[in-house]
C-alpha cells in the first residue's frame, strides 16, 4: 500500500509516482468511450445476444444498469448449450428517496409487464431497482421513467451516485430544507455528457463537444456516495460514504453542514491493503459554500485518486496516502472557503421511526417495515398489490429510506384511518415483527449479483428468526442487534458498520464481524473466518449469553463485547483493522 505521507513536499513527488504506473484498463474505456455513449446502440440491435459486448458491459453502469444473469440457472443453461440468461438490474436517481404516488404506479406496472421477478427491490441506496430486464425492454424502460419525472443517469460507474437525505418526516420544515440540498448536491454532480438522452430518449445529436468540468474526461477513479444527514438520526451510515454533510440547525433551521470526507466499507478478500474506514471530519460550512465544497472535494479526489489500481482507488485510500491535512487544504483552495471549527452534533440511533409519527405541521406518516426491501406479493402478504391500493388514494408522496423501508408521508388526519386499513389488509403494516427484524438488513446477493460469494438476501429472513429465538432463550428479546449480511466483500448491505456483520466468503460461509455500535460511528472487526451459519449461530448463542447476564444497563451489544474483551475495537482501520 501507499505509505501515508502529511507533508506537503512529498505531494509533488506522489504524483510523479502515480504517473509512473500503468493505468488500470477501466481508464482506458472511459477515455475511448466517447463520453459514455460507446457501441451501446450498436449492440441494443444485435439478436445474437442477449448482452453486452466488450466495453460496453462496464459502459451501462454510468447509465444505471449492470448486467446479470439469474444465477439459479445457469449450470442449466450451459448444459443446454446456451448463454447465461443475460438481463440488467437498473437502479433509479431519486436524490433523497422521494417519489409521488402517480410516479409509484408507473413503476410498478413496469415491473409486473416487463421484469422476469416482477418486483420492485427498495436498496441501501435510498432508491428502487429493478431487476431481470431483457435487453428488447431497456429502451423501453427508461422511457417510460423518463416520462414520469425519472432518470438512471450516474446511479452506477465512476461517478457521483445517489445522493442521500435522512428521511426525517417529524421536523418537516428542517428536512425539507436538507432534502432540496440533496436534490442540488445530485444535479451539481451529475455527468453533463448528452450520451443517456441520445441512446435511451432518442435526443437530437447536437454537433457539440462534450465537457465535464467536476467529472472531466475520464470522470472519476472510482464510484463516489455522498450524504445529507440530518441528527440525530444517521439513517444514511455517514462512515459508508465518501462525502457527507450533517445538517446543522439554528432554531429548526437550517444554517450549514459539518463536512465528513472519506468513509467507505468494501474491501477485499486476502488483501490487507484494502479495508473499511470511517469519514474524516473537516469542520463546518455555512449553506452558501455547499456546492462549491462539494466540487472540490470530486476534484481533489478526480485529480488525486488512484487510477492504476482500483482497489485503490475509491476516496478513503487517497485520503491514507495524502493525509488527511492535505487533502482538506486542497479542498479549501479549490473552494476558496476555510473550514470553521465543527458544530456539535449527536447521533443517538440510524434506524427508522416504524408506524405512525406527527410531524411538526401536523401532517401524519407512516413507515412502513419493508423487509430486505423486496415488494412483491408474498402469499398472505400481497405488499405490491397493496402498495398500488394506497398509490391510488394517498395524496401525499412515498419516501424511500435508506434502511430499504417506505414512509407513506404527508397524510391528512382525515385520511389516516384510510391508508392504516390499506397497510394492514395487505400486510404492509404488522405489529408483530420483531424489534430484531427492524435492525436487520441484506444485499441482494444470489441469483442475480454476478459478485455474490454466499447468500444474503434470501438467508436473512430464517436466520433473523433463528437470532429471535437466541434472545428469547436468554431473557432479552426486548431488546436487539443491529444485525447485517453482504453475500461479498463489496459492503452493499453495510454490514462493517453493524454490531454483528456477516460477509459473504463462500456458499454457506461467512466471516463474522462484531463490535459496531448502535450510533454507526464504529467499524467492527473480524470474530471468526470462513465459518457455516451453523457456527455463527453458535458463537451468535454464547455471546448473547454473556450479554444478558454481564452487560450494564441500556448496554448495546456491540459495546458490550469491546467492554468484556471479546473483541478489539477498531480504532484505525488503516492501521488495525487487520490486528489481532
């Protein structure tokens, strides 16, 4: 790895090295690309497959889409002699996670017409997906966004992604505020290259020559995530972020943002010189300097990160290799602004307020408990037929949060009575699921994930019932653990900021994390590897155990087990994440 190098000095010479070095081939496709347009209307007319070739396989993911095959079937396909069931997942932009009814109704006839699973996946990402689109659909798809207010630009590739805005309905004047920051953040960043209307809308060709003046020509070394988050609830992981701001507050409004720089959780398998690490705090800005703040911090990153080796590419790293004195002064020169001293500011909680909550205008919401986020009608709880029930009558809008749950907002106490009866007739709305299940969370791994190692999505349901049982069986089922899964090291499912996290390592295997907090400010370190879930369950019981009978009162179990020595906490992750 890089080593870490503060004074200024060595800055020059750092560059010299990087320039040295080969630069990874994902360079070159983006310089050859044509500012993201490719070969990609060239292939949408081959029928001799159902994919992508070449370039173009990495190319639709700056348009929104990966390309995937159900996984389940592909032995038997082979077999047959026949190619992977090639589809794509497309994740939309909808900075803040906010959507209409009328938009939500579009999107689900869609997905029963046009999906091979007929759902509508919510993701960690505050936004929906869909998944198992056929390549004679694509086009078709974004059109048919694109007529209701949405777009799939930059939600995957090496740019800025979706951006995230706590989905706080109770202080309503204050989110708002947060929230149209979020939607400028979005625009402010976005890629200005005409390639998405030209092969999705059909958009006039313009003889124009293309220019990205935050991005630039080859955009960025690596995906980037940015963050509005309102305290005390970090409902959005700031520390899984590469940019963040945290709303500030004067009287219940907004007068700024704490700056947080450099969180990110992926990692890889066997290289000790990839790691999880939380966001570096760079003091406070008053809202006029927000979207000058933000485009230097992408510039400095743009300029400064790694472009040879991916693994190293993504924002963290850079902040290790420069320092992070460093890279704060390039921002404050790029954005002509000093960072003032940090504001205080308390996260107490990330998950969502589940049932009805009041917000101060007098407007009524309901979070609703989506599970895994997969709406689809499950036998004996129709979700998706439910939801486009309520679609129908709700006046108000639905808001996506990051924890893959729905908030039915803006509701009239005329109407309250309406939409609980529509939540509970379709089992959108159950009082009995569990303070545990809340808290627990998982990408969607196999079939679809071409990186999946191991099961996430389809095991969490049963083990959480098996969790559920290990509380019951010692006395503290009252209480729960943040509790998550990622069927690969990629941190989808963010489980290196969970009390208990799972990775995915083989089929069947995991490697269990323990020691987050609550709070989401603390990473957790690696208990035991490559082991079955049998074996988690049982290292699960015995440390539940010990909690019930050893912890001090309100005590959670992540700082439980860093306080009786089961487990190191992390304090750096550059430098002991991997210690024993």
């Amino acid at each position: 790895m890089w080593m870490r190098c503060a004074a200024p000095s060595v800055t020059k010479g750092m560059f010299i090295k990087m320039s040295e070095q080969k630069l990874s081939d994902n360079e070159r496709l983006k310089r050859e690309s044509n500012f993201l347009r490719g070969t990609i209307e060239q292939d949408l007319q081959d029928p001799l497959t159902g994919g992508f070739n070449g370039d173009n396989f990495q190319l639709i993911r700056f348009h929104g889409m990966y390309q995937q095959d159900d996984r389940d079937i592909r032995n038997e396909r082979t077999a047959q002699k026949l190619e992977p069931l090639h589809n794509v997942m497309l994740r939309a932009r909808l900075p803040g996670g906010i959507i209409t009814p009328e938009q939500w109704l579009v999107i689900d006839k869609f997905a029963a017409d046009h999906t091979m699973y007929g759902s509508i996946r919510l993701t960690t990402r505050q936004t929906f997906q869909f998944h198992g689109v056929l390549k004679r659909d694509i086009k078709l798809m974004h059109q048919t966004l694109n007529k209701t207010g949405i777009d799939s630009i930059a939600t995957a590739g090496d740019v800025n992604r979706n951006v995230l805005c706590t989905s706080n309905p109770i202080e309503s004047e204050l989110h708002q505020e947060a929230y149209e920051w979020a939607k400028k953040i979005s625009e402010h960043l976005l890629p200005k290259t005409r390639a998405y209307a030209e092969i999705w809308l059909d958009g006039e060709r313009l003889e124009t020559t293309d220019e990205e003046p935050i991005l630039g020509s080859t955009y960025l070394p690596r995906k980037f995530k940015t963050t509005v988050v309102i305290p005390p609830q970090n409902d959005v992981d700031v520390h899984a972020n590469d940019l963040n701001f945290v709303a500030i507050a004067d009287n219940g409004k907004l007068v700024g943002f704490n700056v947080l720089v450099g969180g990110g959780l992926a990692m890889t398998h066997g290289d000790t010189n990839t790691f999880p690490r939380k966001a570096s705090d760079f003091g406070f800005i008053p809202l006029e300097h927000t979207l000058d703040v933000a485009a230097a911090v992408v510039t400095t990153q743009r300029d400064w990160g790694n472009r040879s080796e991916r693994k190293n590419a993504k924002t963290k790293y850079t902040l290790e290799r420069f320092g992070v004195d460093a890279f704060k002064a390039e921002v404050e020169k790029r954005a002509g602004v000093k960072f003032e001293d940090t504001r205080p500011y308390e996260f107490t909680g990330r998950g969502d307020r589940l049932g009805w909550v009041e917000g101060i205008d007098g407007k009524h919401h309901l979070a609703l408990f989506i599970e895994n986020g997969r709406i689809l009608d499950f036998p004996g709880k129709p979700l998706k037929t439910g939801m486009v029930e309520i679609a129908k009558v709700h006046q108000g809008d639905f808001r996506l949060t990051a924890n893959q749950n729905l908030i039915i907002a803006s509701v009239p106490t005329e109407q309250k009575a309406e939409i609980e009866a529509l939540a509970r007739e379709y089992g959108l709305l159950d009082d009995s699921v569990s303070e545990q299940r809340q808290n627990s969370m998982a990408c969607v791994a196999l079939p679809t994930c071409p990186l999946a190692m191991a099961e996430a999505e389809r095991f969490l349901p049963e083990f959480v019932t098996e969790i559920e049982g290990v509380l019951a069986k010692h006395g503290v089922n009252d209480d729960s653990i943040i509790f998550r899964v990622t069927g690969c090291p990629n941190g989808c499912g963010r489980a290196m900021l969970a009390e208990i996290g799972l990775v995915g390592k083989a089929p069947g295997r995991y490697n269990l994390h323990l020691g987050g907090n609550r709070e989401g400010t603390r990473i957790p370190r690696m208990y035991k590897e490559n082991i079955t879930d049998r074996q988690i369950l049982e290292e699960i019981d015995a440390l539940v155990g010990r909690w019930a009978a050893e912890r001090d009162a309100g005590e959670g179990f992540g700082d439980f087990v860093i306080r009786a020595g089961i487990i190191a906490p992390v304090v750096d992750s550059a430098r002991d994440f991997y210690a024993v």
